[in-house]
C-alpha cells in the first residue's frame, strides 16, 4: 500500500494505451505510478460492514421505495441499546452544589460516564433535571452531578428510592448514504430502536424527499448520530421526539409549520441543529415545549425558537427569514412568551416580539443580537434578571413606530428579580424603550453606553452614558443617572 502525497497530481490515458516513459531522464525521474487501490487506500472507501448506499436512478416513486429499503438494510447493520433506566437506592449523600454519592441496590452496568442526559424522575416531588454520573467510586456508589434545566446545581434534592435515572448501554452506528436526487416515499420514513445515520453523499443539500415525512423517535438517540443534507421544502416534516440529546441534525431544510419539533408541535429539543432550516411553530415552539439543545446557524418563520415554553439552550447565528413573503409579519420568536426565558443567545436576528418579550421570566444572556420591530428584548415580561451587551433593533423597514424595547411596559406588578437586568451598549428606535414604559417593573435595571432614538430609561435603575434623543429623563424615582444625554444635548447627574 503506498499513501499518495497530497500534493501530487495525475495524468490519465485510455485503456487501449501502453504505458510509457516519453519525457526525458530528469522528468521521467520525477513520476511516480499508483494503482487504483493506492488511491483508495488514500482516500478511503464506503465499508459495506457499516453502511449502505442508495441512490436515485430511478422515477422518484422507485426511489422512494428504494430509500425505504435502504434504511431498513442499513437498520440492520447498527445495533443500539442504549436506555435510561430506574435503579433502586439504598442509600445517598448530598455532598453539596449539585455533587450527589448514590448507593444503589444493585450496581448498574455500563455506565455512561460524563454525558449529561435529561431525566423527570428520580426526585420527590418528581422534576426534570440533567444528570451526569461523574465515576464509579467504590462497588455500587456513584458520584453524580445534577443540576436544573439551566445548569444551575441542585440543591437539597429527595430522592424516590425507589427508581433514580441511570444512563446506560451503548450503540453501533451504521450509515445510510443517499445520493442526489427526488425521493418520494410511499409512508413516513420512521425511526426506531436503531442507531442510522442518514448523510447526503455530497454533503449539500440535495437529498429531496417528498410524498410523507421523516420522524425520528425517542429511542433513535446515539452519540454520534447525524442527520444531514436532507430537503423535505414546504410540505413534508422532519418531526424529532423528546430526548435525543447526542443526535446532531445538519443542514436540513423543512418549512411545514412544527417541524425540528413533536408531532403538533414542542417538546424537548436537546440535539444539536446546524444550518438547519425551519417553518412556523419550529424548534421547539408550543405549549409545553423545551429548547434545550444547541442551535447554530439556523432560520425559520414566525413564532420559533423555544416560543410559548421555556428555553435553556445556546443558540447562535440564527435568524427569522428574511426570504419568507410575509416577512413583515413575522414575530414571536427566540423565547416569546415563554415560561422561562433562559440560556444563551449570540449573534441572533428577530423581527417583532422577539428575544424573551411577554414571557414569565427573563434570565438569558443576548450579545450581538438584531432586531427589526417593536417589544423586544425582555419587555412586557413578568419578571426580567437578563443581560443584554450590544444587542440593537432597527428601523430600517418603517416596522417600529411603537419602540418599548429591553425591559419596557411590564404588564405585571411582580418586582422580583427585575432590579437584576443588565443593559451594555444597546440601542433602540422609538419611544419608551429601557424600562421607560408607564407603570413598568423592569425600570430598576442597570443601563450602560445605551441609545434610545426616542424616549426612554425609567425612573429607578442605575444609568451611566446614555443617551435619549427626545425628552427628559424621569427623575421622580430613586434612579441614579450619571453623563447621561437628553434629548436637548444636556448632560444629566442626578442622585
């Protein structure tokens, strides 16, 4: 076996010629002859051990049917048999932040150690936490870390004896790589206890699926698992089932409302979503719905993104799309009236009701993040303890004449937390934004270097290097304000 160098480049002629040396003693000292096996001990070939290939050389109905077959073949080559499972304690330790010694009855087998897995059981009152079993210490003890939804550590917890969450087991991948072209499949192309990938040969999206859609269910989860190059457009859906923490879904286009998300809508989305393209009501948006995986680079239409339930995941580069006809209409995404607003957001564009507005509580951090409407940002909300660093909405469509950004009109008289939220180098168009709103909650928050193109700031938080381009301040509360701006270029101390 010879390994051919990368740099290394090839002539080739037909079969019919003999092979000769024709240049002169100094070239011909330069070639170098490799054989087909060469090559594909270079580059690497498709292990028919572990994988099957289908491709679309047929009518799309054909290749539909095709692909159906393919799944099942390439089903039957994995193996998985990984599970949460109960075990019954005998014993515990609350070491303190989070770090729990549990001694079970009987010692667990296969252990997965530091993965964190999702569980809603094994604590009384019965609650959903992330496990991570830590290491064996000693015959049946086991060291685990557990915290909230939020990665906050859980403390003084009670466990039900008699079952707590165990992560077990292990699995062998196999892949199914599809070719380019139309596959139209005769039924849903469904998951089940087996451990498939499904890759674009090429890598771009080019894998078009039509006729029913793709459900990936609960017991499919593997680490290493992916998804990717796959295009089911505007009427099929890609729905996902709760818990499918190590699945990683890549470059995956399907803009049927719920896709990335339960049959009808929600649920935990744990994976991991990259380039992934979505329609209304997607990732994880809807009553009772979770996102909690990691979202990169992704876009969608209106109320996405961990709306209407309650967001913990991280989420970067992704946008509403812009493309959509009604854009102008689009709204209520990233965290929108959600039941806890949490986890992270960077370089994230909305439109309207956008980012955490109307929602119970606020405690995400949003940095570098766009938006092109009005009550965004944390405002209208309950309670508010969120960090915002140089996160701006736009006017640049004439959408926003109405402003009420970053911790605005809280409809609610709850204070808690509300003194909590932070504001770093923001900037909004129209009126009442930063807490400014009449019979506000979320004014106690801290504002530093922000611009409100109108009116804003209320009356009690901490304000340092603002500006407001209309107005005055509201000096009738127990705010600090500090080489401020007012409308009138007048510097303002007060307090």
């Amino acid at each position: 076996m010879a390994i051919i160098p990368n740099g290394q480049q090839f002539n080739t002629v037909s079969a019919s010629e003999v092979l000769k040396e024709t240049g002169s003693a100094f070239s011909n000292d330069k070639k170098r002859v490799y054989s087909m096996q060469d090559i594909a001990d270079t580059v690497g070939g498709v292990d028919s051990k572990v994988s099957v290939y289908v491709k679309a050389d047929g009518t799309p109905q054909e290749n539909g049917v095709a692909l159906l077959a393919a799944y099942a073949d390439a089903a039957a080559k994995s193996t998985n048999n990984t599970t949460v499972a109960p075990y019954s304690v005998a014993s515990f330790i609350d070491q303190g932040n989070g770090d729990y010694l549990i001694n079970f009855n009987t010692a667990p087998s296969d252990v997965i150690l530091k993965k964190n897995y999702y569980a809603n059981y094994g604590t009384t009152p019965a609650q959903e936490l992330i496990y991570r079993i830590n290491n064996n210490v000693f015959a049946n003890f086991y060291s685990f870390f557990i915290t909230d939804i939020f990665g906050n550590p859980a403390l003084n917890l009670t466990f039900d004896t008699s079952g707590v969450p165990v992560f077990s087991g292990g699995a062998t991948l196999s892949t199914l790589i599809v070719g380019p072209g139309q596959y139209d499949l005769p039924s849903d192309l469904v998951t089940g206890q087996d451990a498939v990938s499904i890759v674009s040969l090429t890598g771009e999206r080019d894998v078009h699926i039509s006729g029913a859609d793709i459900k990936v269910s609960t017991e499919s989860n593997a680490i290493g698992r992916i998804f990717s190059g796959l295009d089911l457009g505007t009427e099929q859906n890609f729905f996902i089932e709760d818990g499918l923490t190590d699945v990683t879904f890549k470059n995956i286009k399907s803009r049927k409302t719920f896709s990335f998300g339960n049959v009808g809508g929600g649920g935990n989305m744990s994976g991991t979503f990259i380039d992934c393209e979505g329609g209304s009501f997607s990732f994880a948006s809807h009553t009772n719905s979770h996102a909690s995986g990691t979202f990169i680079n992704c876009k969608a239409d209106t109320n996405s993104f961990g709306s209407l339930g309650i967001t913990s995941g991280f989420f970067e580069g992704c946008f509403i799309n812009a493309s959509s006809p009604d854009y102008e209409f689009q709204f209520n995404c990233f965290g929108e009236s959600s039941v806890q607003n949490g986890g992270t957001f960077i370089n994230c564009t909305g439109r309207k009701n956008c980012f955490g507005s109307d929602s119970e509580n606020v405690i995400a951090l949003y940095e570098n993040c766009r938006s092109y409407g009005d009550d965004c940002f944390g405002s209208s909300s309950d309670k508010n303890s969120g960090t915002f660093i140089n996160c701006h909405v736009h006017d640049v469509m004439n959408l926003n004449p109405f402003g009420k950004n970053f911790g605005s009109a809280s409809t609610s008289a709850v204070d808690a937390d509300t003194n909590q939220s932070r504001y770093y180098y923001c900037t909004a168009t129209g009126d009442n934004n930063f807490g400014a709103a009449a019979g506000d909650q979320s004014s106690r928050g801290t504002y530093i270097g922000c611009i409100s193109e109108g009116s804003g700031f209320g009356s009690d938080g901490v304000v340092i290097n603002c500006v407001i381009g209309s107005g005055s301040y509201t000096t009738s509360g127990s705010g600090i304000i500090r080489n401020s701006i007012d409308g009138s270029y007048n510097t303002i101390n007060l307090n």
